[in-house]
C-alpha cells in the first residue's frame, strides 16, 4: 500500500506491536470514559464522542508532515451495547493520518476476523484500503 497522498485510507494492520510507536489502548481508555454513564440509551453517540476525543489526543506525529494514530485492544469496539459503524470508524481516522491496528485475530481475504474466524467477529475490510505487516 502506497501511503502517500493518493491512498484513499492509510492503514497498516499489525499482528506485532513495534517499539518504535506509542499505541493508545482503547479497551481501556474507551471503558474508563464511559465507566460513569448513568443514560444507557445514547451510549452509541457518546462513544463515538470519546473515540473522537481520544484519537485527537493520541494522534502523534512521526515526522514533519505525517501523523499517526496507533490503536491496541480494539475489541470494545465490537460490543453490541454500543452499536458502532467501525468500518465507517476506521475509514474516517484513517483518511488523514496512518492508523495502525494491532489485530488479535484472523486476517484473511479482505476480512479481520476478531480472536477467531469460527466464533469471531468479522471487520470487512474490502472497501478500505489497507496493508498488513
């Protein structure tokens, strides 16, 4: 994949975590700030709200004029409670800067299986353009 201007999405999904970048865990983090939701009825947008505010916050610059955001411990995203377009998600903040995911799971054919292809949930990645390293 061609991270350069011309590449609609700019996302390399990891099955390793490098040293080299800061990764946000967003199991964590997403959990701590909705930890005190007392209103369940629109936890969908104010999940949405504080991904927002925290890939802003961990978006780091690697060089002059590139930016990265490096996500661990994407597996809240998957919960039903919180019914999140995450293709949309990631086609979104992946537009501008590079996003790495670390994935714990299955890559194969355009799909991210999340912990298993057989009982996992599948990430269609097919209209999304991405690499894997």
């Amino acid at each position: 994949m061609n991270l350069g201007q011309r590449s609609r999405n700019k996302i390399i999904v990891l099955t390793e975590e490098p040293e080299n970048l800061i990764f946000l865990d967003l199991g964590a983090a997403l959990s701590l700030a909705l930890q005190n939701i007392q209103d369940k009825k629109d936890i969908s947008h104010l999940a949405l709200h504080e991904l927002e505010l925290l890939f802003s916050q961990h978006t780091l610059q690697m060089d002059d004029q590139t930016y990265y955001l490096a996500l661990k411990n994407i597996g809240i995203l998957f919960e039903k409670e919180l019914n999140l377009d995450i293709p949309k998600i990631v086609d979104r903040f992946s537009q501008n800067n590079i996003l790495f995911i670390k994935w714990e799971g299955i890559i194969e054919k355009g799909n991210l299986f999340f912990l298993t292809k057989e009982k996992g949930i599948k990430l269609n990645m097919n209209n999304l353009s991405y690499t894997t390293i």
